[in-house]
C-alpha cells in the first residue's frame, strides 16, 4: 500500500504542469490565486486569504459548467419558465411553494465576516468569468445559451446558497409521503374497517423492524427512544383520496433525467403509470442515493484504513458533482461535490477523508391547518385564528404572459396543499428550516478537521438528514446520522399529518447526543447502502421505504465478513459485485427451494428453481451489449411480479394497489438510472413469507387463505408460460437485460 500512495502522489505531482494567476481586487488585501489544472483538467487553487481562496473557486466553476451552474441556480428558484417558456411555470411554482427566500438571506445576513468571504468570494469569482464572456461572447459564451437565447447573470451569495438549499437539503433532506400515507390509510379503513386498516396499513408501511440490518451493531448501540405504532393515534382528518396526493404531483422524468414538461392532469398519469411500471426505483421513483463501507486499521490490509463511497446520483452530462482542490487559507483539500458546492461532499486533506450518502430520517412532518371559512387566510393555532404570511410571486413566461401567485406559510411551514371541501390546508415542517446554510458551512469547516473531536463538531451543525463518515491516517473510522430531527409529541405517528392547532406542535429538536454515531466500531468496518443507522432507529416516513429483513446492505456486509482483512484493491472490487448482483436471488431462493422440492425433476417449475440455484446472482453481460450471460433475472422478474400480483396487490385497494406492483428490475433500454433497489412490494413480501419468524404482524394473510406453496407454484407456473411463450423452452435462451424483449443467442 506504500508503494501505492507514493505511486499515487508522484503522479499527481507531475500532472500539475500549467497553471495561471488571477490579480488581486484592489478592494481586498493584496494576494495572489493561482489556479493549477492537472492532466485530467481538474483545477486546484491556491491562495492566502479565504475570499481569493473563494473567488478562484467560483471562477474555474463558471469557466468550466456555466451553463449548467445558471440551469441549476434558475431550478432551484423557479425561474425556468423564463429562459425556457410555458411548459416549466408548474415546475417554477412547485419550487417556489417550498422555500421562503427571505428565511435564506437572513441566514447569510447573520455570518460571521469570515464565512461571508466564502460565499462572497465564490460569487465574486463566478461574476468575473461572467464579465470576461461577455468581453468575448463570440467565443466564451456556452453554446446553449445561445442555443435558448438569453444570457447568463451575475451572481451574490444567495445564488451559491440556494444551491445547494435546492439540490442537496430539498432533494435529499426533504421528503415525505405523510399525505399519500394518509389518503393509503383512508382506502384501508374502507376495505377492512377501522381497527383491521390500521393493522394492514402498519404490515404495509411499519415504521421499525428489528429484523432490520444496522450500520452500527446491535451490540454496540440501540436507539433510546421507542415507538409503538400499535398505540399510534391517527391525529389528522382523513382526506379524500381522490385528491392529486404530492407523489403523483411531482414534475414527471424521462429516462435521461431531462423533465417532460407536461400538463398537470398528463403529468400525473405519467408518474402514475411509471410508478406501476419501475416502482420506487423506476423513473417516477425517488433517488438512489448511495453505498459506502469505511475498513479502519484492525480489517485493512496494507493501508491504515480505505473508503469506498459510491454516490448515486444519476446519469447527468456535465456530471452532478465537480472536483476540486483548494489550498491555502487553512484548506488543504482535494475531492469532489455535488454542483460545485462551496463544501466539498466528498474529499480527503491528508490527515482525514470524509463521505456521504442520504440518511433517511425523519426529519419532516406534515400539520393539517384548519382554514377559517369566514377569514381567508386564517388558520387556528393555540385557540386563536392566526393570519397566515404570504408573498406574491410572478413567474416571467418566455414568449408567454407573466404569471403571479399566493405562496403562503404558517407557524410549521410552508402550505403544500389545500382541500377546500374541509377547509385543511398542510403545511411542511422541516427541522432544518433556518439551518441550510450552517449545513453547507459545516461541509466547509469540516475540511479543516484533522481528527474525530474536530470532524464531530461539524457534524452537530449539520441539519440534513445524510449519513457522515469518517477515515483517519492513524486507521481510525466512524459515521454519524447526522442531521436535526423533532421532539414529537407522545402519541404522534410520524407516518400520517397531524393536526396544527397547537396540540401537536413540536417540543423541540432532540439533541446532537442522540444521533446515531459510532467510532472504531468492533468489526472493523462501516458499511451503508441507506440502510437503518442502528436497531429500534424510526425509518423515513415514505411509503417506498422501508427498513426491514430484506435489505439490498446485506450484500456489501456479506463480501466484507468473507475476509479478515482486504487490500484496497478488494475493497474497490466490493463496487463490481455489489453492482451486478440480483439482490432479489438470496432472499427469495429458499422459499422457492421449499416450495419445489416435491417436484419432479422434470417439472419445469423446478428446473426453473434448479437453474437459480446454479446461478450466482451476478449478471454478466453477453458480447451483444444486449443479453445477459444467465436467465436468473428474467425468471425473478417476472415470479416476483405474479407473486406480488397474486399477494401484495391484490390486498391493496385501488388505486395505491399500483404502488406495490413493480418487481424493481430495471425496464427501460436506457438501463438503470443508479443502483437497483428491493421494491417495496419485495420487502413486503418477504416478511409475509417469513411466517411466524418475521416481527411484522400480518394482519391481512397476503396468501388469501391458501397454503404459501401453492401461491409460489402459480407464480412459478405463470413465469415457465410467459418467458416460453416469449423465447422457446430453452431457459438458457432467457437471459433478457434491462427488462427488455430481446431474445439470447
């Protein structure tokens, strides 16, 4: 491993051949920024002072991703109607409806005069590039803003903060399906009654499940706070559940990521139909996110400790993220961010490095308002009738009219929706609001860390909810939940709104101590592909995702117990078979074993079986680009989609039954949009097929009385008729890729 690094560090040493420098402003302290390119064009800056530091940051992002920079600072605050026209005003009001501009500047307002530099220095570095193109616009200016016609703005620090407010605290910090988990509930009740809806709706959506693997082990942690969703009280009014719910109002994708741009009632019929389609993990579904396993110094083998962290943002052109090295000022730091953040994601500054992927807690809760009819909006809080704040925004139309709205906002936050029939509007309460720039700014500070003590105090300043970790020279590893998360009230379901009148309000945040975290943990190793932190830990209030028995982390666990110590280069390899391997095969090979063991060699519902066993779960394409090397992942697709129709779907009403019935086996010729995912109806599943084994109460028998071998049977039955009729009996003929109909060699 010494060889390595020193190989490592020459060769970056020699790649740093040509570099440039900016002149000082005469109105800051006299510096000089030198702005060094490496063989792969990666800038590096160098400077004295944090603001020049900044400034040539700023100023190789607008060189290198002007275009994309100015898309994402006009995404993140609704204002792409106006470059772009008519079919993005829905998109700009949804994005305007979930921030308060104002709650933003005063942060930045309130910084300290050396943090200030890091925002005003980025600005001010992206703005001289800007002033440079349009000396030159015939040759610096990017072709696309030709292409849409119109040109770039200058910058200030709200603009750098409100990226990454719009792309890392609103998308991954910021979810919820509290709605959609109540109208779910109401068709419940009105299929099973009262008591028996509230019992399936905890088997379809249970907020913890101790058969959940944890990135710190059970013996070394446990959450302190419990939670019985027995005894949960269901506190808000029920919904119609016609009502358009959050999660099929959400601007529609195509499969290159690009928004389609369709009317409201189109929009929702695409998200609907994709959810039916891919689930979760298909176009309609939400991100996901990202793996990591840290190996500290008693299991690394030729180093002090590896990190291996694979974030999963999806395919974009330029890339989500940009590296950077910046040097100088107290930073000594080089890595990568997401849209160029002033705080690097992740890096390393040869004492610490340092990753990320999304945590999943719950750090969102919805509050159903009640509306006066008499006042308009009034809303009851505390006995009184409150007015609500409110701004009027205009969204300026390319070639269109001009469009103005209400945002309006309570004493929770910001109005999502309202049902007029009852008089509710919901609000979204986040337990980051007013945080989002000490977030990013404890992403900058933390470069600075060189130990655990230092690192962990920029960790408690971080409010979203993304997993930190943490690797040292001296082979020390640690992570932390980090994130701000609310104090409830005894008896409120985090899963479903409660009421805003006061009674529900939250006593507070719970306190940094109480984040999961672990340091040098017994095994040697962190690892987390977005699963629970640590046992009895509250999983997120989406109904896509769930914490339970069957969980995709298994897999990176399992490569790593399988040796006591791994070189770099094995810990690397842990990406290529995490990244082939069929995660539905281990979970669900046994059942299917059991359930044809009776049979007759010559059955083909047990050759199928036969041949899964034979397989190693790992999919290796053909020469063709096209075909699989093995049928397994035909053959569980389509078992899993009969079993979950036969099961799952069939005991879900409509129209959330579709929420359930995806295989999550990637369907669409462009190929996966990032990792694959057990679907939620998997993970249902498989607790049903537990029996009496899994600690989820199966209130509703998803087999409908019939012996579970014989359901397991039809669904095999199903697939030897479908994947026959399609390709011929010849099963090693099946081998499928992307779900797509294209038959083997």
């Amino acid at each position: 491993m010494k060889n390595r690094n020193r190989m490592i560090v020459n060769c970056v040493t020699a790649s740093l051949m040509y570099y440039w420098s900016l002149p000082a402003l005469a109105e800051q302290s006299s510096s000089e920024i030198k702005i060094v390119r490496d063989e792969y064009g990666m800038p590096h800056i160098y400077a004295n002072d944090t603001w020049h530091l900044f400034y040539g940051y700023g100023y190789v992002v607008a060189q290198d991703r002007l275009f994309q920079m100015e898309m994402a600072r006009r995404s993140t605050q609704g204002t792409v109607a106006e470059v772009l026209g008519k079919d993005f005003v829905k998109f700009d009001k949804d994005i305007r409806r979930n921030y308060w501009p104002d709650a933003i500047r005063a942060q930045i307002a309130a910084l300290s005069p050396e943090d200030m530099s890091i925002l005003q220095g980025y600005a001010d570095g992206m703005n001289a590039w800007i002033d440079k193109v349009n000396t030159n616009p015939e040759t610096l200016l990017p072709k696309q803003f030709n292409t849409f016609g119109f040109t770039p703005k200058r910058w200030e620090p709200f603009d750098v903060a409100m990226i990454f407010v719009g792309t890392m605290a609103n998308r991954f910090s910021d979810s919820t399906s509290e709605i959609d988990n109540l109208a779910l509930l109401t068709a419940l009740k009105d299929k099973y009654g009262v008591s028996q809806g509230m019992a399936v709706f905890n088997q379809l959506k249970w907020l913890v499940n101790p058969s959940a693997p944890t990135t710190i082990a059970v013996q070394e942690s446990n959450y302190p706070l419990k939670f019985n969703q027995q005894n949960s009280q269901t506190a808000a009014l029920l919904p119609r559940y016609d009502l358009p719910a959050p999660m099929l109002d959400r601007p529609a994708k195509g499969a290159d990521g690009a928004l389609l741009a369709l009317t409201a009632g189109k929009n929702r019929e695409t998200i609907a139909a994709q959810f039916a389609q891919g689930g979760a993990n298909g176009l309609a579904g939400y991100p996901t996110t990202s793996n990591m396993w840290v190996i500290g110094k008693s299991k690394a083998q030729d180093a002090k400790a590896i990190m291996v962290n694979g974030p999963q943002f999806g395919w974009y052109a330029p890339a989500y993220t940009y590296g950077i090295g910046l040097h100088g000022a107290g930073y000594d730091v080089t890595g990568n961010t997401p849209f160029a953040y002033p705080g690097l994601v992740f890096g390393h500054n040869g004492v610490i490095s340092w990753g990320s992927t999304a945590g999943f807690g719950d750090d969102v809760d919805i509050f159903a308002e009640r509306l006066s009819a008499e006042k308009p909006g009034y809303y009851l809080h505390n006995g009184k009738w409150v007015k609500m704040l409110s701004r009027e925004e205009t969204i300026t139309v390319k070639n269109g009219q001009a469009e103005t709205f209400t945002v309006w906002r309570t004493v929770h936050g910001n109005i999502l929706q309202t049902d007029q029939t009852t008089q509710t509007a919901y609000a979204k309460s986040r337990a980051w609001d007013g945080k989002e720039v000490a977030s990013l700014l404890a992403w900058t500070h933390q470069m600075k860390a060189k130990n655990w003590q230092e690192w962990t105090q920029q960790a408690a300043k971080q409010a979203l909810t993304i997993n930190w970790y943490y690797a040292d020279v001296n082979g020390n590893i640690g992570y932390v939940h980090t994130g701000a998360y609310p104090d409830r009230q005894s008896g409120h379901d985090p899963r479903l709104p409660v009421p805003g009148t006061g009674k529900w309000d939250w006593k507070g945040l719970l306190p940094f101590e109480m984040n999961p975290k672990v340091y040098n943990p017994q095994s040697g190793y962190i690892a987390n592909w977005n699963n629970s932190p640590q046992k009895d830990y509250p999983a997120s209030d989406l109904f896509a995702f769930l914490w339970g028995g069957a969980d995709r982390v298994t897999e990176i666990d399992r490569l790593l117990e399988q040796k006591p110590r791994l070189t770099a280069d094995q810990a690397w390899d842990v990406i290529r078979q995490t990244s082939r391997q069929d995660l539905n095969l281990r979970l669900f090979l046994p059942t299917l074993q059991a359930a044809t063991s009776g049979l007759t060699q010559s059955d083909p519902r047990r050759q199928l079986v036969e041949t899964l066993t034979r397989w190693d779960g790992i999919n290796l394409l053909n020469d063709d680009g096209k075909t699989w090397q093995q049928p397994g992942s035909a053959i569980l697709n389509v078992w899993l989609t009969s079993m979950l129709k036969r099961t799952v779907v069939a005991a879900v009403p409509m129209p959330f039954d579709k929420w359930y019935s995806a295989s999550g086996y990637e369907t669409t010729q462009d190929g996966p949009t990032g990792s694959l995912n057990i679907s939620v109806g998997a993970k249902i599943l498989y607790e049903a097929v537990q029996g009496d084994k899994s600690p989820i109460p199966q209130a509703v028998d998803l087999f409908a009385g019939k012996p579970q071998q014989e359901v397991v049977l039809a669904a095999l039955e199903d697939t030897w008729e479908t994947l026959s009729k399609r390709y011929g009996n010849n099963v090693s003929n099946w081998n499928t890729c992307n779900g797509l109909n294209v038959p083997g060699k």
